[in-house]
C-alpha cells in the first residue's frame, strides 16, 4: 500500500476523482452529461457577464464624451468670452484675430483655467 501522506493534496483528489466517477456509474448517473451541463451554465453566465461589461464599457465611453465635449464648451466660452470683450480699437491693433484665437486655443491646451 502507498504511503498517501507523502503525495500532495492534488494527487490525492486526482486519484478519488476516478473511484468517485466509478460510483456515479455503479448508481447509474451519467458523469459526462453533468458535466456537459455544469460547463453549459457557467458558460452562458461567463457569456451574460461578458455581454453586460461589453454594454457598460460603451456606457461609459459614451458619458465620457458628453462630459469632456461639455467641459470643453464651457472652457472655451470662459476663455473667448472676456477676448471679445476688450475694446477694438486699442486692442485689435496690437493683436490680430489669427493671433487672438492661437493664444486662447493654447490657454485651454495648457490647462491654464484648471489650476485657478
């Protein structure tokens, strides 16, 4: 007789997994079809849980966007608003319309706003 304490936990499952499939026989139950079964239900519940992460990835994809386009809506309207405001005559002569945009443009690329 083999000395079963020197073989690891696993071993020994191993080697019951057989008798046990012998005596689900000997009772006339069919292992391989409640295998095929016990697979079949955690498959489509792997399937469900892949669908809904599929689905909630998408959600938050989607309020990601909203989100950023409307931060960035009100970034740029913070930031052009107070340009258009400054009086033409003494400021449109120093800088021009291109140089205006570019330097309003860089203020929210550089996130200046978020900081104040």
């Amino acid at each position: 007789m083999r000395n079963f304490a020197s073989l690891g936990d696993k071993m020994i499952v191993q080697m019951a997994a057989g008798s046990v499939k012998i005596e689900y026989a000997a009772l006339g139950m069919n292992t391989n079809n409640l295998q095929m079964n016990y697979i079949m239900r955690i498959g489509a519940w792997m399937l469900l849980l892949t669908l809904l992460s599929g689905a909630c990835t998408i959600a938050v994809g989607f309020l990601a966007a909203r989100t950023a386009a409307g931060l960035s809506r009100d970034l740029r309207r913070n930031v052009f608003e107070p340009r258009w405001k400054i009086s033409p005559s003494t400021e449109f002569d120093k800088f021009s319309t291109a140089s205006l945009i570019t330097r309003s443009t860089n203020d929210i690329t550089r996130s200046r706003w978020w900081s104040s």
